[in-house]
C-alpha cells in the first residue's frame, strides 16, 4: 500500500505523462522531481517521454526532468526525490542511461520511486538503482 506523503508526487508524475509525446511504444511516462528543503506541498520539475522515429533520439521522462532542473539553475545534488508514472499495472525501473544520469544529477541520499495505475509502488536509493556506476 501507498504512504499517503507519495500521492502528490504519483499525482505530479501521473499528470506530467498527460503530456508525453509518444506516438510509437502509446507509453506516456511522467516524472516529477522535489528539491531539497522545498516547502512547496507537491513536486517542484516535471518531465514527460517525449519520442522520436529515430528512437535514439527519444528522451526519457526522467531525463527530460532532471535537465529541465539544470536549466532552471538548479545545482546538481540538490534534488532529493524523482517519482515516475507509467500506465498500466506493471512497474518498471528506469533504464540504464537515465539510471546513470539520475546518479549523477541527484543529491547522494536520494529516493527514486516508481508509480503505476495499481497502488503498488517501489522504491530505490541511487546506489540500489546503479550499484558501481560510472564516477570521476
């Protein structure tokens, strides 16, 4: 079952694939991103899947978030909490590209959720959704 406190976030997340371009894989994804220290009641960045033909060209929802973040001037470290939203009743964790970039752009201690039509969730802190990922 769902805490209560991740509902705005599966809501901010739920809301941001609404606006997802995905016209090949019909898999709207949403993100939302909170800040550290942020006394707002819901997610502060939002991010949407938004595909392209050349699927390498595709960005991710989580992606799409976090570099909104970056260009909003936001320092990297400082985001504490990524939820994703994907339909359906299944979850799935983010892949391998954005699990690197999540590494990287999100403060030490954060948690990354993921969210689906059901009230199940999972949860993962970033050395357990990339264990030994790349550093310098």
């Amino acid at each position: 079952m769902m805490p209560a406190a991740l509902q705005p976030l599966r809501a901010a997340a739920k809301a941001a694939s609404e606006k997802a371009y995905a016209p090949y894989s019909q898999f709207p994804v949403g993100a939302a991103l909170s800040l550290a220290g942020s006394d707002q009641t819901g997610p502060d960045i939002l991010g949407c899947n938004v595909e392209n033909v050349s699927f390498s060209m595709t960005v991710c929802a989580e992606r799409n978030a976090l570099a909104h973040a970056i260009a909003r001037g936001i320092a990297p470290r400082t985001l504490t909490t990524l939820g994703i939203y994907m339909p359906g009743n299944k979850l799935y964790s983010p892949c391998g590209g954005c699990r690197q970039f999540i590494a990287e752009i999100m403060a030490t201690d954060a948690r990354v959720y993921a969210f689906c039509d059901s009230d199940d969730y999972r949860e993962w802190t970033l050395s357990g959704l990339l264990p030994d990922g790349f550093d310098f």
